[in-house]
C-alpha cells in the first residue's frame, strides 16, 4: 500500500518519475520549438530539487529515432548541467554491472566511472520512439550511455526468450529491484507473454526483501486483442508498475487487485497529439520506497505549454442552418468559445516566466447538418495568441462523444 | 628551424598532429565500413604510446556533416576510452577559456572541467565537410565539446571580420599560442584576407617568447585565382602552421623562405579519392616544442588500408588493334597489371593485424585507339582481393600525364 508519510531519511529511496518526455517534438514549429527542452529542463531541474537518488525514465526520451543535432546537443548539454557533480551518491548497487548493461559499449554506470563525477544517475529505457535500429542495432540512449550522461537499461538482444535481470540496489534497510524492459512491438510482446518467453529473474536470497519496480513502455488500453500488454500478463511478484508510453497522465497509483500490485502512468510531458488524453495536467512523480512500503507523490509541471480542448456540435446549438448568416454566426460562436478558452488558459497560468503565455487550444466541431469554413482564415485572428493558429479546429460529423478514438495518436 | 633532437623534458611540450580522419567515410561499404574508426583508434593509441600533451586534429574529423549514429557513437567510444584516465595534464593554460571558447554551450577546456577526468585532452578546429549548419548554428564538434570529450576551438561568428584569439599554453618554460581558424569557403576567407579583415591577435608582452603554431583547413593548392589561401596571406609572425584539408601526406615541414615560416601538410588518414595523393603512405606527426625551436617526427600508420593506382596507356604497349582478340588481350595485361599491384600490396603489408589484406587498386587505362571493356566483369575476378572492384579501372583518352585533375577531389 502507498505510504503515507514522505521521509528524507537514510532507509528510503528518493526516485524521480519521467516519461515521454519527446524531445525534438515539433522542434521546427517557431513558436514551439523548444518546448520539449524546456520541459526536460524543469524535470531536471525538480531532480535536483527533490534531492532524488536516481532519475528514472520510462522511455521516448527522444521524439525522433535520429534526433537532429540541435535536440541531442540541447540533451546532452542538459544533462551535464544538471547531473554532474560532487554531491555523492547514496546508494549502493548489488547487481553486476556487466550483466545489467551488457549490451552496451561500456557495460557499466556512470556514476560507478571515476572519470565521470555524476551526482544525479538517470536510467533509462527506450520507448518506440527512440528505440534500436540499423547496423549495430543502437538508440540514440546508447550515445548517451557511451558518453558517461546516462545509465540505459532493458535492452533486450533476443527475439525469441526475453530474459530480465534486475539491477539491484540498496539504500539502507530497503533493498530496490529495478527491471526494466525497453518498448517492443506489442503483438510480438504479447506473443512471448502467451508462450511464457518473458521472464523476470529475482534475486536468489531473501526475495521478500526486495521492493520490485518494473519500468516498461508498451500500449496499456487495449487497442486490439493483441495489440496491448494487459496487467494480468506481468508478475505478481512486482509492487509497482511505471508504465511509460500512455501519454495520459494517471499518475496516482492504481491497485490491481488480480496481480497485487499498483501502476503509476506519470503520463507525457508534452503533448504530442491534441485529444483528451493529453489535456490533463501534465506531472511527474517523487516515489519514495522504504522497505516494502512506497509512495508516489505527483509534481505538477509549471513549464509546459497549456492545452485546451473542447468539442461543440452546432446541431444542439440555437444556431439555424436556414439562417442566410449562419456561416458568420458559427464563425463567431467558434470565435467566442476560443476567447473563453483563452480567458482560462490565462488564469489558470503557472506564474512561471518559462510557461508560454500561448497554449494550445482544439475545438472539435461537429457540424452535421451545417458548412465548414476555412480553418486557416479562423486561424490567422489568434496568431500569436494561440500556439497552434493552423490546427485549432478539427471538423467532423456526427461525433459518438465518449468513444476514444486511440488510433490516430502516436505515443 | 626544426630542431634535431626529441626530448622528452619539462619544457617541451608533446603534440600529436592528425587530420582529415573522415570518420564515416564508405560506413556502408561492407568491406570497407570500419576503416575510419579503425584509423581514428589507432590514432589515438599512438597518442597514448607517445604520450603527449595534447592531441591536435586540423578538421573534417567526420565525413559527413550530419554523422550517422554509428559512427558519432564509435567516436564518443573511443574518444572516451583513449581520452580519459587520471593521467595528469602537464601544461598550463593561460588565455581565458570563456573567450577561446565563446562559441560554445559550454566554454571551459574539459580538462579543467572537474566533472570529466581527461587524461588526454583534444582540441580540434572544423573542416569543410563537419562545419557547423542550421538551426544554432552547431556542428558534430559541439556535440562532442558539449559531452566534454573534445575542445572545440576555431569557430568564427562574423562573416565580415575574423579575429582569431590564440589558445595560450604554457609548460616550463616553454610558451606556446596556438591559433584556429575552422574552415570557411575558400573564396570567401580570400576576400577578408584581400580586405585585410583576418587578423591574429597577439599576447600583450614579451611577443617573442612565443611559439606561434596555426590550425587551419583550407585550399593551399591554387584552384584558381581566389579558390585557395596563399601562404603568403597567413602572418609572418607564426612559427608553423598545420595546414587540414589537403590529403595528401607532406608532413615534413617545408619551409617558406618569404614568410618565415614552416608548413607542415599532414594529409588524410583515409584515402576519400582514388587519386595520386593519396596514395602516399599515410602519416600522423608528433610535433615537439622546445622554446621556439620545433620539430615534427612522422609516424607511419599501419592500420590504413592500402591503395595502389597506377596509369597504363595502351598506344604505348605491344598491344595491336587490329588483332582479332585485343580485347581478350587487353583484359589480360590489365590483369596482370593488377596481379603485381597485389603482390606489391602484399610485400609491403604493415603486418599490423588490424590493416586490411585486400588494398584499394585503380587502374586507369588511356584506351585512345582501342575498345573498353566491361569494368564490372573484369573487377568480379578480384572479389575478396581487392577492397573495391568495381572501381578498379578508370577509362580515360589522351590523359596528359603530369597534369593533377584537382577538381574531381572532395577533401
Ligand atoms: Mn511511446
Ligand atoms: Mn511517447
Ligand atoms: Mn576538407
Ligand atoms: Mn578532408
């Protein structure tokens, strides 16, 4: 069960929750450019904060499989700001190394290097959109591994038998096995799970002891039969779940009473597609374990850029497709709801200088039974104001309200 | 002059010299994909075997501005392992890094950096193929500055007026400015030379206590009238200057009697051009200064893959055209041609376990008066002797011998 009380003490393991972070996503908008750097800067940022042991990341660190140079400088340049340093780490690593990370070049961690002095350790795993490819079979997270910036883990070689060793870690009284398992096609995932290929290996002794964390990033909702890792299929053995790639966030953990055991879904730090899924506010997590107990604490983020969503459907409107200035009156009941999502967005602003003052705003228009008109001209009277001016309105017909349409996101 | 012997003393500082290491160059050549990596290690080794001070590079370290994973991710490995350890640094540095530096994310050398242990720090200026492009303005070399592995220096801001700030070095008594000008388009540096707008600043006192070394990469054949930098357009005050760009191995240092000063040319540790320069035995120097005296001793690289080429005019040979089987003829004295460039390749092998068995050949045959014939069928013979057969021969009629066809080159 989640604990109550937040202790800073030498038994409990202070861990920061990101995913989906995305960088280099809509890197070549003017307006949102940076946006992804920013965000990683703040988690970053919160790390150092939260005076956190480890920062750990549940995949898409990256929005492109080949990052452009300016987005992996702007990571690489991030993390050395941020993670190195003198302050010392406080945990102790129990797992061999070589096991943990023998899939990479330098199968070791950064802040066990002397040449590095590393005073946040960040993990990582891969999402789908950062993950190995080409001769060599890398990921931009190899890079980063090599260059001493990051510890990147749950790589795994095989495609038939899946076999996840878990990197073991003591702070204290509370003994941490950290798995992790790097985003696989999810029909493939699914089959290994059906035929009992995926296994997670546990320490010999005192298994009880041992807190057990599982990182992965796979389709949690189900978007076909096998298109999805359903909870059942993961141990039961495991406590927590930080699920990666689901973009919503769902952040406070949820018991599954069928496997005993709860998921964290801290969610994206950016949105990447404008639906429901991503309106919500966008958070991190501070998860401290002491023991068998846990507790994640959730961390509003103050620098990303707002977004808000809201569908209309003329039909229920008063206004009368008979109306020979109807096209004029849609346009400006359109134009009326945009102001007032305005007029939300700035008061419920984070005060922070680096939170954009123009947010993302996606009026879903069903005008059955009325004309469109031109999303660009609409657009051109919120430049500046609006982020997304081109992309603000979404015409359909006859909406089913309620039914999530999953496919057309990309997370 | 050059000074004659090598010491090894408190005041001599130990520079290895390497340029145009083209990392990247034929990455999907399945013969010859790992040749640069190759090179570049053992560059590296030697810079560890010689233990130097400091490794220079004169640029286009990669061969393509955007480098693919692999290859950005073999350079950070072995900058990484040849580069760092506790080894001591044994030179201090003087001028002030934030201004040698500007250009960077990061403008501090990364030796001095406490958060890297360098052992052996690089500094390297741009080429012509790894300059910096887009958004930000970066290039591959900031990556790597930013990831604490290089020292970025010799980047110019203005396009109108360059003043070059010397890095300024100091072991024993030995006092040494070294200055970078990273690559600019030829006829664009030639210009601000004519305008009198490229000028070295020098240190306030005792101007003559300096050895004055320049880094740049530049045309110094003349291609045409404003296509190079003549070498009388560089300051008279400078001792040496290491001139990239030209791959062709004349690393003994020439001395020009106007100026004043020695030139030594390097050249690539790749052949990227199956031409007459580069089939020079490939070489990296170690430079040694001592006050003001230098001298540059030239290692030869074993591990390059080696490239024979050699012209054949068939007017000049028994060969008869009207024979009913020239053509048949013809194949076979170029076989033969080929035949004893191998045993040549073979008898001259390093007998370094990392340089290849099957050399670079080219063959290129003055045909005037007689038929081609198939190039592609001719080099099937020589599949796993030869690294590129199907590049062996090079047609041509009426070749004036003599004459350097410098336009067909990319260095
Ligand atoms: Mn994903
Ligand atoms: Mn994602
Ligand atoms: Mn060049
Ligand atoms: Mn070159």
């Amino acid at each position: 069960m989640p604990r109550e009380q937040g202790d800073d003490d030498a038994d409990t393991f202070r861990i920061l929750l990101a995913t989906d972070i995305h960088i280099g996503y809509g890197e070549k908008d003017s307006v949102r450019g940076n946006d992804s750097l920013v965000s990683f800067e703040e988690i970053l940022e919160q790390a150092q904060k939260h005076n956190v042991d480890l920062v750990l990341l549940g995949g898409d660190l990256f929005h492109e499989n080949k990052p452009s140079r300016r987005m992996m400088h702007g990571c690489l340049s991030l993390l050395r700001k941020y993670c190195m340093g003198d302050r010392p780490v406080q945990f102790e690593f129990l797992s061999d190394e070589s096991v943990n990370f023998e899939h990479c070049q330098f199968p070791t961690l950064n802040y066990e290097d002397q040449n590095f002095n590393i005073s946040i350790p960040v993990f990582s795993i891969h999402g789908n959109h950062d993950d190995p490819t080409g001769v060599g079979n890398l990921c931009s997270l190899d890079l980063i591994h090599s260059a001493g910036l990051i510890n990147y883990f749950g790589k795994t070689t095989s495609l038939e038998k899946i076999r996840v060793s878990p990197l073991l870690m003591q702070k204290g009284t509370t003994k941490l096995a950290l798995y992790g398992l790097g985003s696989l096609k999810d029909e493939r995932l699914h089959r290994l799970f059906l035929k009992k290929n995926v296994s997670m290996l546990r320490p010999r002794e005192n298994q009880d002891d041992w807190f057990n964390l599982l990182t992965l990033h796979q389709n949690r909702a189900k978007h076909s039969d096998t298109n999805f890792i359903p909870e059942q299929f993961l141990d039961d053995f495991l406590d927590l779940i930080f699920w990666g790639h689901e973009h919503e966030c769902r952040i406070v953990p949820e018991w599954n009473g069928m496997q005993n055991f709860y998921i964290t879904q801290p969610g994206s730090s950016i949105a990447t597609s404008l639906n429901e899924g991503e309106t919500k506010q966008k958070h991190i997590g501070l998860l401290q374990i002491k023991g068998k107990d846990f507790k994640v604490t959730p961390i509003p983020l103050t620098t990303v850029r707002q977004f808000y969503l809201e569908d209309v459907v003329l039909a229920d409107t008063t206004l009368n497709p008979n109306d020979p200035n109807v096209g004029r009156k849609i346009e400006a009941f359109c134009r009326e709801k945009v102001e007032a999502l305005l007029e939300k967005a700035e008061s419920e602003h984070s005060g922070s200088r680096k939170q954009p003052k123009e947010p993302l705003i996606r009026l879903r228009v069903d005008y059955t039974g009325f004309d469109t008109f031109s999303i660009n001209r609409f657009g051109r009277q919120f430049m500046n104001r609006v982020a997304n001016p081109d992309q603000m309105i979404l015409f359909n017909q006859r909406r089913k309200l309620g039914t999530k349409n999953k496919q057309d996101t990309d997370e």
